[in-house]
C-alpha cells in the first residue's frame, strides 16, 4: 500500500510555542489530506480537509487561527498549531489520499504514524 | 446523515479464539464504500479492506473476513484464531460517493481487541 510518512513522531513544548507538523506522501501524489485529532480512547476527529493548492476546510468548531493548515505540494502537507496550549496536547494523524481515479469517495486513506503533542 | 456505531467498546477473548467485530452504518445514499482499518498500539491506522455498496460478496482474507449485508446495513469482520498480535482497536468507517468535495471518512468510535495468550 501507499506510504504517509509524519513528523515528527512526538513532541514536547512550553506553552505559548508554536509546532509545525509535516505529513508527506511518500509513492503517490496526494490531492487531499485530513487531519485529525484523537483523544484517548477516543475516534478520530476530523479537523481539516486539505486539498493542493487551495485553502483548507476546517470542520465546525475547529479554529483556524489556532490550526494552520498549509498544502503547497502533492506530496506535503504541514499543520502548525500556533501558541499552543496544554489543552492542546492530543494525538494529530493525517491522511492522505490519491485522488486520481475518478471516484474519489473510494479512494483509501493513507494515514501517517501519528504526532503525540504534550505542551507543558 | 451519516453515521457509523460500532457497539462494541471493547473485547478480550483468548488467544485462537474467533471474534466478530460489529459494524452498524446509516446512510441515504445508494453508492457508498465501507472500510475498515486498524489501529495497534504504536498509533498508525492500517488499512485493511474496502467495501461497495455494490458489491456485497463477503471476502476472506486469511484470516480475516467481512461480512456485509446490506439489508441489515452491516459490514462485520471477524478475526479467525485470534492471535495476540491482533490487539489493536479497530474502526470501520463510511465513505458516500454524493457528499461534498473532499468525501470524508465518517469513522465509528471503534472497539478495543484485547487477545490474551
């Protein structure tokens, strides 16, 4: 199967800093990505959808000041959470999916390893 | 709208033990697809199969299978002699071919698979 590499893996900051996360599809050309959060023991939350080129579409109570989402290739996407906060402190997992089939709504998601944020 | 409840929060059973995960969808739409993916505990989400609504043989991969009836609108799996290294929580999610640009996975909250030895 397809390859979504993130990083970093895990990450531990002050409060008040901002984190930059990367998600690359690594063997095919990703023409959206989502990313999302999960809570312990908990689904996955979908944040964002992330399509090349364009402005991303958050969900519904979801800010995007605090959730900086840039797609500026087909192969990367970045999520910045700006002045984070410990209520922040999650896991984020991205997912991305090759969109050169037609049917997109069958097209599977690739999902990254997972970025476990702890902001102290 | 749609929906997808797994009602199974969690289940042990022992090891060679079979096990059948549950998997319950809502949807009004009449072309969809099913997933199921897992999630062991180092947190990545792996892919494990993908369904039509179209296509509702039931598939066998080793041990796994998935069961899907669409008149009960379900897409069940079932793990064939469960092996430790099968615990992990698993999620079954929905994909519609009519939502919105972006077609979103709509995730179940998932079931915890605990395989004792």
């Amino acid at each position: 199967g397809a390859v979504v590499s993130q990083h970093p893996s895990r990450v531990i900051c002050k409060s008040g800093t901002s984190v930059k996360i990367e998600c690359r599809s690594l063997d095919f050309q990703a023409t959206t990505m989502f990313w999302y959060r999960q809570f312990p023991k908990q689904s996955l939350m979908l944040m964002a959808t992330s399509n090349e080129g364009s402005k991303a579409t958050y969900e519904q109570g979801v800010e995007k000041d605090k959730f900086l989402i840039n797609h500026a290739s087909l192969t990367l996407s970045t999520l910045t959470v700006t002045s984070a906060h410990p209520e922040d402190s999650s896991f984020y997992i991205c997912s991305a999916r090759d969109g050169s089939g037609g049917d997109i709504a069958k097209n599977i998601q690739y999902f990254g390893a997972g970025t476990r944020l702890s902001v102290l | 709208a749609q929906k997808v409840t797994q009602a199974q929060t969690e289940i042990s059973v022992v090891e060679k033990e079979d096990v059948t995960l549950d998997c319950v969808y809502e949807t009004r739409d009449t072309t969809y697809y099913l997933f199921w993916y897992k999630q062991p505990p180092s947190g990545e989400l792996v892919f494990l199969i993908r369904r039509n609504s179209f296509d509702e043989q039931n598939e066998i991969s080793g041990r796994y299978s998935w069961n899907f009836q669409k008149s009960t609108s379900s897409f069940n799996f079932t793990i064939t002699a469960s092996q430790v290294v099968d615990s992990a929580v698993y999620f079954c999610a929905l994909s519609e071919y009519y939502m919105e640009y972006g077609n979103k996975l709509v995730f179940g909250a998932g079931t915890i698979l605990r395989v004792k030895s």
